[in-house]
C-alpha cells in the first residue's frame, strides 16, 4: 500500500555531485508522510541517518553532511530528493528513503525503499 523507489545513485569521484531521488505512491486513504529522511548504511556498518525533513519544510542534517548536502520535498507530487555536493569516499554507502506514515493521530508506519548505490572513489 506504500512504495518508495529511489534513484539518482551511481559512481562519482571525489569532490563530484550526485542527486538522488525518492518517489513515494500510496493506496492508503488519509496517510500523511509528516517526516521523511535518507539513510545510508556502509558495508559492515549499521544504518545511518543523513538528513531528514518535515511536510513543513524544517531541515535536520548528520554533522558529517552538513553544508554539503541539501534534502528538499514536494508535498503535492509526493518525492523527495537529496543533492550531494562535495562528495567524500566515506559517503559510499546504500542510501535509503523513509518515510513515517500516519493517519489522523495513529501511527502506522516506517516505510522503506531498496536503496541505491553511491559509491565514492578517490
């Protein structure tokens, strides 16, 4: 009832670009997406949050991407994106979308996507 596909990933030198995107479709009548954010997760390594972002636009970033990467949204086509700038070997990693499903006051969800690549040479 809920899908989230990403794209946008691929291979880049160091200090190049990359903008990913996440497209968000649902079935689910009334579900709001209030806060949506990438992860990324590294081989061997837990999955970590990168930046997150509200249906009102506030902005949260890990301290690690700050000044580097810009995460955005637009409520009314459902996708959300993440411009990476400056790009360091240490961001190659899978990044995943999320996105917090809720309807009225009830919480439903953590809905995820299968990720995509970004890999970072040096």
């Amino acid at each position: 009832q809920v899908e989230l596909v990403e794209s946008g990933g691929g291979s880049v030198q160091a200090g190049g670009s990359l903008t990913l995107s996440c497209a968000v479709s649902t079935s689910i009548f009334g579900i709001i997406f209030n806060a949506m954010g990438w992860y990324r997760q590294a081989p061997g390594k837990q999955r970590e949050l990168v930046a997150t972002i509200t249906r009102g636009g506030y902005t949260n970033y890990a301290d690690s991407v700050k000044d580097r990467f810009t995460i955005s949204r637009d409520n009314t086509k459902n996708i959300m994106d993440l411009q990476m700038n400056s790009l360091k070997p240490e961001d190659t990693a899978v990044y995943y979308c999320n996105a917090k499903g809720t309807r009225g006051s009830t919480y439903l969800d953590d809905y995820w996507g299968q990720g995509t690549q970004v890999t970072v040479s040096s």
